[in-house]
C-alpha cells in the first residue's frame, strides 16, 4: 500500500473511532507544504463545523487514536485544526524501490471501480471539425485515459449530431447543385457548399424553405432515396472524423449518433405527458418548473424585470418535430439499460450548462427510480480566444478548421527542431515534429482551469520553457539521453538494488513522485487534467533541481551513481505515463 494510502486509512480508523457516525470516505490527505510535512488533511475541520465542535480538539482526539509510528517521523496539529505528516525517510525509500522492482508507479487501481459512460467530442455531419473541438475532444480523452488508469470501466460515445433540421436543406442541395468531382475530393467541403448556398436561398425565398421541409420530412418519414444520400453524407463525415481522430490518438467504444435514439422519441415524450411531467402549450410539449426548488436554483424559471417566469424545456415543438432535450432523454434511458453504468459524465461547453440542467431535472422526475441509481454530470469548459480577445478565428474571420490547425502545429514544430537539430534524419525530425506539434495543441488546451477562456498564442505553446508540451517533452528526452550514455550492460535489476535518498534535491524529487497517484485521482474526482498538467510541470522542475546539484554518472561512487539512475528513471517513466494520460506520445530524442 502506498504511504498517502496507509495514512488515509489509519486516519479513517481513528475518526471512526472517535466519530463512530461519520463518514470516512471524505476524510483524505493531499500534498503538504513541504515546510510542514509531506502531506496535510483538513478533513476534520469540516467533520467539526458539521457537528458543532471544536476542531483542534477533535484533532487532538483523533490524534490520540492515530498509529502511524511505522509510517511517519511525527503527526502534527496546525491552525484551525489540520493535520499534518511526515514521513520516514525509509518508507520514502522502500516505495520508490517497489516502483523501481515495477510494482507500481505511485497510484494504486480504485478499491470500488466504477462503470461511467463518458460523452466527449459530438461533431456534426456534413460539417468540418473545428478548434472548438480540441476542447470537448482533448479533456474528453484525458478524463476516460484517467480513469482507466485508476482501473474504472469505462465507455465512451460519442454522440455525433447525425439528424436534424439541417438535413432538409443538405438534402436538397444535394439533389439540385451537388458537384460530384468535388464531393470525391473534398467531401466535407463540397457539403459545406451546399449548405450555404441552400440556407441563403431559404433566408431568401419561403418556396425554398418549403422545399427544405419538404425533404426533411420525406427523411424522416423514411423515404428509400433521401435516406440512402443521407447515409453517403454520414459515411462521408465519418471518414473525416476517424482521420482527425487518429491523428489525435482518440478512440471511442461507440459512436451512437441522434438518429440512433429517433425510434424512442415519440415514446419519450408520451410517456412525459402520460406521467404529467410535460403539458402542451402553444401547440408544443413542454417540461415546466414543478416548483419543488426556489426560484433562483429553479432552471425552469427565469428572472425578467424583477418577476419569476416559466422558462420550458421543449420537448416536442409545435410542427411535431424533435429537439435535443428529447434526444438526451432518450439517451440517457438507453445507456442506463444498456450499460447500468454508476456517472455519466457530458464533456461539453459551459454554455450548455442551461441544457444540462434541465435535461438532469427533467430525468430525476420522469425515472426518479433510475436517477437515484447514476449520477449525471455535467463537465463544462470555456472558450478558445484570439488575441482580440474574441472567439478565434481566421484573418478572413473564418472558424479555424482542427485539420489546418493541426497541421500548422506540426509544421511550425518542424520548422524547430530542424534549426535545433539538423543534424537529425529527416525521418527522425519529422516524428518529432509530429509528436511535439500534436502535443503542443493538446496540452495547451488542457493547462488551464477548463472552465476558463484561454487565449491561443503560437509562440507560447510550442515554447521549449515554461509549462509547455515542449518543455515535458524536452525534459523526457534529456533524461533517455543520460541512458544512451552509460554501458549497456548495466542492468536496471543492479541499478534498482538499493536506493540512498540524502541530498535535499533527492527528498524533493522522491517526495513529488510519490504524489502522482493523489494527482491522478484528484483528476478522476474533480475531472480536471490540468491537475495533472501542473504535477508534470513541477516534476520536471524539481528533476531539473537535482541533477543541477546532484551528479549521476559522475557520482562519488556506484552506489550512488546507482540510487541516481533510479531515480532518473522512474522520473522518465512517471512523466512518460503522465503524458500518455493526458493523450500526449513521447520521444526519446529532440
């Protein structure tokens, strides 16, 4: 058991015994400020606040039942009432050489796995994937690589928009101007076209909005023709998206679109009215407040000029049509059959969070049964910005297509390490280029607290200093680099014999590595890779600080230079792992 792991379970003891009542599974340690110990919890206080007691006096109490003499130098109380520890410099060294004999790597699998559906990425057809994208795409594939690694189940889907009212128009479009030479070369393009097009002659003419309709209507009412061009504009997205999906190293267990719930629309929504949950209005079916919360957390309620009015979630629009409540609903329905997963989590932009409020509100009533058996979570993000401080886009003020975003990240990284090492084949030059440029773009989007708007700045991503993909990456590759220097007989088994931990750069890393498996799961809890991003960046510092001042193949003597290598090794290993939890590859040369 890892040392974190040991404390926080003699820790949940101890209240237990002093607070036979409480609930332990709250009670865990975090990193501590190293001047006071290795790690902290201030668990007790809001245990305290809770009960109406005082919390340095039930610190005290719980310290009274604490043993941690085989763990930790000494337990302290601070302030308020936190607890702080210190570990024996023996655990510290027995941990990282049970990492090093490869029993683990600092984080241990979940002790109760959870099934979660993770919905991330949702691009439509007949459009191009755009830098919006990244966002949903990248923290969508963090979340479901890091809870893998902590050993939950995990399925992902992504949930494409395949059906709608858009269709109407493509399809007509199709039948009327289609450029076949040009939908063979550039499909999503050539779609793109059509669509344009027709929706300017609908904004202009009612006939041809008519004509939309019409086509629409045929389709879903299943018409041979008009469903087989819409298969071909399916087929033809997909393709474009399983490129940029492999481009990014993405992979989804299913992909279940709109049109896969649409045979359980109609249920949905005759099952609301039948349970008096959704009424009509105005022609439509609407779900309205039931008044069971305050005005403020009601999301069907909003404020207009000082007074509280209905704000529906429409679920069938007046001309009998469907919309993406309904959809969500049915969704839902379908993974909770199918999967009796315990979250579904939604990685979508805060701007939804309206929608998602609803659409949980509106769930909770119609199955209160099922509701009480999976948590929904709504996982929202901000906006990628230009350095106007708007949305960004193209000089033309064109939406950045993903596909030239991601190929210009590669080719200015080219541009780098060509002027940086030309003496590299070009081969070797072009995977690193490959590899730093896809990472540059991912990790920048995963750096900042995901609900913040950040600005896109080229110069600042692909940077070899400061928190950067570059920077990790870089940090990596110097690390193999003092492995390519020493004897290839030196095996890693007489390397990992025995490890001496005594200059205070050598505590400090060793400290650190030991906090990588709180990181991840602080990630898994919070759903926040930038936790992870930081961890990373901070490793790399402090590994910088000890070879500065700690020489490893220059060593005073071969035990030393031994310990050393160990430590630089499960440094590479954890930063490796690290990376490839955030999506990012590695290379061992830059």
């Amino acid at each position: 058991m890892l040392p974190h792991k040991k404390i926080e379970s003699a820790l949940q003891s101890a209240v237990r015994e002093v607070l036979p009542d409480a609930d332990v599974s709250t009670v865990l340690v975090r990193p501590g400020d190293p001047k006071f110990g290795d790690y902290q919890s201030n668990a007790l206080m809001s245990l305290a606040k809770t009960r109406k007691l005082n919390p340095r006096q039930l610190a005290t109490d719980v310290l009274a039942k604490l043993d941690l003499a085989s763990v930790c130098e000494k337990v302290e109380i601070a302030g308020a009432g936190f607890l702080n520890f210190r570990l024996k410099n023996s655990v510290l060294v027995e941990s990282l050489q049970a990492a090093a004999r490869g029993e683990h790597l600092f984080f241990e699998k979940a002790s109760s796995p959870k099934t979660i559906v993770i919905d991330f990425s949702s691009p439509n057809v007949a459009k191009p994937m755009h830098v919006g994208h990244i966002r949903s795409t990248g923290i969508g594939d963090a979340l479901q690589r890091n809870l893998r690694l902590l050993g939950h189940s995990v399925i992902s889907d992504n949930h494409i928009g395949d059906w709608g009212t858009q269709f109407g128009k493509l399809l007509l479009g199709w039948k009327n101007i289609l450029d076949r030479p040009a939908l063979e070369c550039d499909a999503i393009a050539e779609l793109e076209r059509l669509y344009k097009i027709i929706n300017a002659e609908c904004d202009a003419n009612p006939a041809r909005l008519e004509e939309a309709k019409a086509e629409l209507v045929k389709l879903q009412a299943g018409d041979a023709e008009n469903i087989s061009i819409w298969q071909e504009m399916t087929a033809l997205s997909q393709k474009q998206f399983d490129e940029i999906y492999s481009r990014l190293g993405v992979k989804f267990d299913h992909a279940l679109g709109e049109s896969f719930y649409n045979p359980w629309l109609g249920e949905v929504v005759n099952d609301l009215l039948a349970k008096k949950i959704a009424r009509e209005s105005e022609g439509a079916v609407g779900v309205f407040s039931d008044s069971s919360l305050p005005p403020k957390e009601d999301p069907f309620l909003v404020n207009r000029d000082g007074e509280w009015i209905d704000d529906p979630a429409l679920v069938r629009k007046s001309d009998g049509g469907f919309n993406y409540t309904t959809t969500d609903l049915a969704t839902i329905d379908y993974r909770l059959k199918t999967w009796s997963p315990d979250e579904i989590v939604y990685v979508v932009d805060d701007r939804q969070s309206g929608h998602f409020k609803k659409l949980f509100a509106i769930f909770a009533r119609w199955k209160s049964d099922d509701a009480k058996k999976v948590k929904l979570i709504h996982v929202g993000f901000g906006k990628i910005l230009g350095d106007d401080g708007k949305p960004f886009k193209t000089r033309s003020g064109d939406t950045v297509k993903l596909g030239d975003l991601l190929n210009e990240a590669v080719e200015r990284a080219y541009k780098t390490v060509s002027e940086k090492s030309s003496e590299l084949p070009e081969a070797q030059r072009k995977e690193i280029a490959r590899v730093v440029g896809l990472g540059a773009v991912k990790y920048s989007d995963l750096l900042p607290n995901r609900q913040s708007d950040y600005i896109f700045n080229w110069d600042k991503m692909l940077a070899l200093q400061g928190n950067t993909a570059p920077y990790l990456l870089y940090a990596y590759a110097r690390i193999k680099s003092i492995f390519r220097k020493i004897e290839v007989n030196l095996s890693l088994a007489t390397r990992h014999s025995s490890l001496v931990l005594a200059a205070p750069e050598e505590l400090t890393l060793a400290n650190h590595l030991l906090n990588f498996g709180i990181t991840v799961e602080a990630v898994a809890e919070e759903f926040r890779p930038n936790f992870l991003c930081n961890y990373l960046f901070e490793l790399a510092g402090k590994f910088t600080g000890f070879y500065e001042n700690c020489p490893v193949l220059k060593a005073d003597d071969v035990a030393t230079r031994d310990s050393r290598l160990a430590l630089c090794d499960l440094t590479a290993r954890v930063l490796k792992q690290g990376l490839e939890t955030l999506g990012i590859e590695t290379v061992e040369q830059m």
